[in-house]
C-alpha cells in the first residue's frame, strides 16, 4: 500500500467524465469566478475610494470582499484548470497549500461576520457608544484577531493532516483538497480524527452562531421600539444582508458537514461542496449592493 513518503500527487473528483461536459463546467464557474472577482472588487474599490464609506461597517465589509476573494481563489481556479485541461492531478505541496488557504479564508470569514454582528449591535442598540467601542484602533485589532484566528485555525489541521501516514491510494473525493478528504486516506483511525474535526468545527461555528443570534435579538428588539418608521427601516437594510450572508455560510456548510452518511455519495458531496466554496463568495456582494443603498450610491459613482 502507498504511504506517504511514495505519495507525490493527489487525484481530485472531476465533474464530469466527457469532454463535452468537461468544457460546459469550465465555462460555467469560469463565469461564476469572474462574477465574484467583479463583485468583490467593485466593493473594495467602492469602500477604498469613497470617503463616506470610511466607517466600520464598510472596513469590515472590505475585510469580508478580501476573504471571499481568497476563498474562491483558493479551489476554483485548479478546478477549472483541470477540467479545461482535462487532467485530475494536484501536486502533494498544492494539496497542502489548498487545505491550508481555504480554512485560512474560510475561518477567516466566519470570524469577520460575527465581529460585524456586533458592529450592527452597537450602532443600533449603544449609537451613544459606536465611536468609543468602534474606533479605528479598535476595529483594525478585531480584524487583525479574525484573520490570526482564521490562520491558527488552518495551520493546526493542515500540518497534523499531512503529518499522517497515507495507506488508501491518493484519490480525493472532492473537486478540491480538504482535511476530512485526506483524513480518509491516511493509515491512522482517520474517522476519529475526522470526528474531532466536526466537533472542533462545530463547536466554532455554534459558538458564534450563538453571538450572531443573541446580538441579532437585541437588535430586532431595539429595532421594534424606534418611534420613526424611517430609522426603523434604515437599520433593517444596514442588517439584512449581513443576516442574509450569515444564513447561506451557516446553512451550506452545516449541510455540508452534518449531512446524514446515506444521503452521502460522490456526486452529492461535490454539489454540497460547491455550495459552501463557491456559491457565498459569488453572492456576497450581490447581497450587499441590492439592500444598501450608501454602497449602491458609491458603485453608481464609480461607473459615472
């Protein structure tokens, strides 16, 4: 049986098995990749270029275009390239440095959404407070945490990962590298591993699920008291796309990871998992830009 040592390579899950099929994917999340290329950098040269936008919500929603950035660009490209090239090889270093990347951005971006739930809780629920709990130090310090957070949290998996033996041959069912594919392959007890994973992963994600929520009732809360009808609506729209946001990551990767094991199958794992790699990077910006009309206005002046 292969070890690691004599494994080189990695075999990735392609998405179709004719030619034909091969370049109508290749075209397909070629679009979907520069829509989100488009999308995310409209908004970072929206936010960087409007001096109205120099708030805290804008920087951490120029934080979240960068990780939605790095989180695409982190599979789709290799996914592309293959089936262009109609090849399903990735090399054991890329296999590593995608792992690594994608939970980099990934966990990154969970953490940039929580801290922007407190944003939107204290703006709607202590404005009195917003410029002392949300001042520049103090928000370039909570997005320097999140994307240390997010990289300690890739560093530990990939390197005990890839630190493992690998006796099941080096065919990956995925369209890209990711710890519980590799946990599969090696010659270790890989389902407790894999087991502790989706606990450690769970226990994050629920974690700030729970913040998410608790600030999201005291916002609607407060919300539901405000005597004008206006401010009532413009807090909504401020918060909506960003409840919009947390729901399609929390949903797509809860079904991704907690699905049941006899609906799981190939070709479902791969949908799943274009779900919660591709599909919230792409929408993201589109979710903005339709409820806040502050980001619409800077857009509009960007095309003029």
């Amino acid at each position: 049986m292969p070890n690691s040592s004599s494994v080189t390579e990695f075999l990735l899950l392609a998405f179709a098995d004719t030619r034909e099929l091969q370049l109508l994917h290749f075209a397909l999340f070629l679009g979907i990749y520069l829509a989100a290329l488009l999308g995310n950098g409209l908004i970072l040269t929206a936010v960087a270029c409007d001096h109205s936008l120099h708030t805290p919500m804008y920087f951490f929603l120029l934080n979240l275009a960068l990780l939605d950035l790095g989180c695409i660009s982190s599979t789709l490209p290799k996914a592309m390239a293959n089936a262009l090239w109609d090849t399903k090889t990735i090399s054991y270093q890329g296999c590593a440095a995608q792992v690594l990347f994608f939970a980099f951005f990934f966990g990154s971006e969970f953490s940039i959404l929580t801290i922007m739930a407190y944003d939107r809780y204290v703006a709607i629920c202590k404005p009195l407070h917003y410029g002392s709990l949300l001042g520049s130090r103090a928000c370039g310090q909570m997005a320097a945490a999140a994307w240390g957070s997010g990289f300690l949290n890739a560093v530990l998996p990939t390197a005990n990962t890839f630190s493992l033996p690998l006796c099941h041959g080096n065919a990956v069912e995925q369209f890209f590298c990711e710890v519980p594919q590799i946990l599969k392959l090696s010659c270790s007890n890989a389902y407790l591993r894999e087991f502790e994973l989706l606990v450690f992963i769970f226990s994050l994600v629920f974690g700030c699920f729970v913040f998410i929520v608790v600030s999201y009732v005291q916002i609607f809360r407060a919300v539901l008291r405000m005597p004008s009808e206006q401010g009532s609506h413009k807090a909504f729209s401020t918060c909506l796309p960003h409840l919009a946001v947390v729901s399609v990551f929390v949903s797509t990767v809860l079904f991704a990871y907690l699905k049941l094991p006899s609906t799981s199958s190939p070709s479902v794992d791969l949908v799943v998992s274009v779900l919660y790699s591709v599909v919230p990077p792409a929408v993201n910006p589109l979710i903005y830009s339709m409820r806040n009309q502050e980001l619409k206005d800077a857009l509009r002046k960007l095309m003029t």
